[in-house]
C-alpha cells in the first residue's frame, strides 16, 4: 500500500488487514517523524459525506491556500507565523512528556488506577494529534515562497534566534518567580534586661 495526503484511515485500514502473508505501507519523507505524521494524518481523515455546505468550506479554504490569487505573504509575516508554530510545538511536546510521566505513575498502582490511565492514554492521543497538526502547518509555512526565497543558512539562524529568545525568557520568568517569593525573616530578638543585683544596673 501507498500512503499518499489524500488517503483516508478507512483506506488504511482495508490496505493494512487485507494481506494474505502480510501488510506493507509505504510512505514517502524525508524523515521518521514526517512519516508518522503522515501516518497519523491519514487516520483523522474523514471520507464521509458531510453535506454542500462542508463541500463548500473545503473548496473555499483549497482556493485560499492554493488559488492563484491568493497574495504573497511578506517575509515578516511569515517568519512570525513560523516562531509561533516553533512556540506551540514545543509546548505541545512539554505537555506530551508531562502527561506520559503522569500516565507511569498511575500505571504503577495496578489495577485501580486503570480508569486514570486510559484518561491519561485519550489525554496523549489529543496531544499527538495536534503535535501533528502544527508539524504540518509548519512545513506548509516554510513552503512559503517568502521563506523559499532566503539563503539556505537564514532558517538555521532564525530557529537558533528563537530557541536563544526562549531561553532567555524561561530564565527570566524563573527570576521573577524568585523574587516574588517572600524572603522568610529571623525575628531579631528583643533586649532583655536582667534582675536588678543591687549594681544599679541589670547584671
């Protein structure tokens, strides 16, 4: 089976289980990560018919994202929406590591514990799902001919410019955590005058 954008989970399901000795997909990327998502991607397909005013939507956003009147984007533009896709990968992927640490530690108690796991496990797959969504509005961004136009090491500068940007911002929000925190203060203790001896003075 050929896996192309166009093909639909129900289509991945009668290509994978129809074998008579076994199943083989194959999927053209140029990485592991851009091939499961295209894997992924194809299962959120959805080949049904949902009536002319979706057929409409979708022959409406196909013009604007592929029409030949669609404007050229500027280069500032793009390269803002690109930081932002970088800022919600990133999240995403801190998220899906948060919640697959949460996911072992309710699988660690057994059996009671099964009905947060499967919430856990619902909970990751939203996750992966849009980490795939934005991957792929990502590299629909650097199709942009704005960003196709720059130099070959432009990209690499502006990604290393981001990462660079947000590491400062991390370290500065976690400052401004430390300073908000209350410093806890020793009470200085009070001077306590002795019994009068008869010295005049309390000694």
């Amino acid at each position: 089976m050929v896996l192309g954008e166009h093909t639909t989970g129900a289509a991945v399901y009668v290509g994978m289980t129809r074998g008579r000795d076994h199943n083989t997909v194959h999927v053209v990327a140029e990485d592991y990560d851009e091939a499961r998502d295209q894997w992924v991607g194809a299962f959120h397909r959805d080949p049904a018919d949902l009536g002319p005013a979706h057929a409409a939507r979708q022959a409406a956003g196909n013009l604007e994202r592929y029409g030949p009147l669609r404007p050229l984007r500027p280069l500032t533009a793009a390269l803002q929406q690109l930081r932002a896709g970088w800022d919600t990968e990133h999240q995403l992927g801190r998220d899906i590591r948060t919640t697959t640490a949460q996911r072992e530690w309710y699988a660690g108690h057994g059996r009671v514990a099964a009905d947060r796991v499967a919430e856990t496990d619902a909970d990751l797959r939203t996750l992966q799902a849009r980490l795939t969504q934005v991957r792929q509005q990502i590299r629909a961004t650097l199709r942009e001919p704005a960003l196709q136009a720059l130099p070959a090491d432009r990209l690499t500068a502006e990604h290393r410019s981001w990462r660079d940007h947000r590491e400062a911002a991390v370290i500065a929000a976690r400052l401004h955590q430390q300073q908000r925190v209350p410093r806890r203060q020793t009470p200085t203790p009070a001077y306590q005058r002795g019994p009068d001896r008869g010295h005049g003075i309390g000694l």
